[in-house]
C-alpha cells in the first residue's frame, strides 16, 4: 500500500478506535517515585512540585497555571545518549539533538511479569531474549524492546517501587550480555518499568549500570517507570516516545504512548 493509503487508513481507524492510543506513561506529581542515590556517591534529583501560578484569583482572572520543579530524570522519562559519560561525545546524544525520527517505531514487549513477582532481583539474560524470539518472532533493527514486570502496580508507594534495604534497592532489570545482546540487533532502545534501565542492583555488575553504560556508548536511549505494558502485545504495537526538546537536555519525562490495534 502507497504511504499515503497508509496514512489516509491510519486516521479513519484513529478516529474510529480500531487502532487505539494507550496511555503508557505514569502520573507526574510530588508522589512520583524518585530515584535515590546513595548521597555519598552522588548528588540526587529533587522531588517533582508543582507550585500554583493562579486558579482563577487576583493571581489570574481568567486563568488556571503553575510551575514546577522538575528534574530531567523524574517519572516517566527518556535517557538520551548524552546522560551517560560512555554517550557523551555524541552531538546527536541531547534531547534537542536527536533524530525524532527513531523515536516512533515497533515495540517488542518482553513479559517477564511472573519471573519478577517471584524474585525481585530477576536478571534477563540472552537466554531470555531468544526463547521469547523463538516464540514471538526476531528482534528487528530500529525498535524498541521493553521489559514488563508489571513494577507500574507498585508506582502508589515509592517505598515499594524503589524496593531497597540495607543492601540497595532491588529491581529487575538485564545482565550486561543481554544489553550487548539487543544491540547486536540494532535496536533503537530498551526501557523498564522500574525506576531506571537498569536492575536496581546493577551499581555492582561489571560495569556498573550496564544498560546505562552500553546503550548510550551506542547512540540508543533508555526508557524508565513505564506503565501498562500489561495493555500492550508483545509485538505490533507502534511506541512513541519523545523527549521535550529540552536544550543539551540529557533526558525528559515523556508522555509515553503506543497505537495498538483493535
Ligand atoms: C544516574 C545513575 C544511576 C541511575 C540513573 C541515573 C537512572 O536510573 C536514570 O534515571 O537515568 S540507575
Ligand atoms: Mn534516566
């Protein structure tokens, strides 16, 4: 079919529901959970507030608006190539840089919801990776690949999604070979539904924060807290997911969207 067709048949079933938009990004606001460093190692990113400019009031009349402190990492969020210091010569690597382009495309969506809920800890390997390929289909380049673990349930209290004790916090996420794995495949990206890319055990693998460390060394980008990719197919839905075009920006929380079909 002519890309034109394609895009004439695109708005009829966007306008008719066959293909529907589904929400996959989480509520933004002071109880977002926020990834806590430990302040020894690092300086933290504050927690997200909104402050009322006016509602209707001798602060604006007519009009309803606020500001907020907002950190680039907070909620629902993008990592662009330049966050990481193996990203960082990239002049394609900032959220006002990038190629919009790679930013819609395919989303393999990776069910390791089961293997989360019983160990918190779950680590994807390549192994993972080629029996859902085996049973779902091949990998291609340019897409995103997602790993749902269902962790958006636990967004309501960031004690739960940040999960940590004494020995740091405890996520699922991939090895270091999984990551190498999926950029053997070229694809655009990978994103979690945890606080980060990376497991929340991943400051002690070699090297530290795998995801992080490979995917920005290679031009690709992260994707964080993502939600209800319980609502999605693990393959044919479309996933957008564009930063603000925040100047030499390193990430962006995003409004994180798929069109599905039916
Ligand atoms: C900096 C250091 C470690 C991590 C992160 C940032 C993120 O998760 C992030 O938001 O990029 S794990
Ligand atoms: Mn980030």
């Amino acid at each position: 079919m002519p890309a034109t067709e394609v895009m004439k048949d695109l708005a009829v079933k966007l306008i008719s529901g066959e293909i529907r938009v589904v929400d996959l990004s989480g509520s933004l606001g002071p109880d977002t959970p926020i990834l806590q460093l430990p302040p020894d190692f690092a300086k933290n990113t504050p927690r997200v507030e909104i402050h009322k400019i006016s509602e209707y009031d001798k602060d604006g009349p007519f009009f309803a608006w606020n500001w907020m402190v907002l950190g680039e990492h907070s909620g629902t969020h993008f990592d662009a190539p330049h966050h990481w210091i193996t990203g960082k010569d990239y002049e394609e690597g900032y959220t006002d840089t990038l190629d919009l382009q790679r930013v819609v495309a395919p989303v393999n969506v990776l069910d390791f919801s089961a293997e989360s809920a019983a160990d918190v800890d779950f680590l994807l390997t390549p192994d993972h990776v080629e029996a859902w390929e085996a049973k779902h289909g091949e990998i291609g380049a340019g897409e995103w690949v997602v790993m749902r673990t269902d962790w958006d349930k636990r967004a309501g209290d960031e004690a739960a999604f940040l999960n940590a004790d004494d020995a740091g916090p405890h996520s699922p996420g991939p090895t270091p070979a999984c990551v190498e794995y999926l950029l053997s495949k070229k694809i655009v990206g990978w994103g979690t539904q945890c606080i980060g890319t990376d497991a929340g055990q991943a400051g002690g693998m070699t090297p530290s924060f795998p995801a992080h460390n490979f995917l920005h060394r290679d031009n690709c980008f992260g994707l964080a807290s993502l939600a209800n990719l319980d609502k999605l197919p693990a393959k044919g839905a479309v996933l957008i997911a564009a930063p603000l075009k925040i100047a030499r920006g390193t990430g962006s929380p995003i409004r994180a969207m798929a069109l599905v079909a039916g």
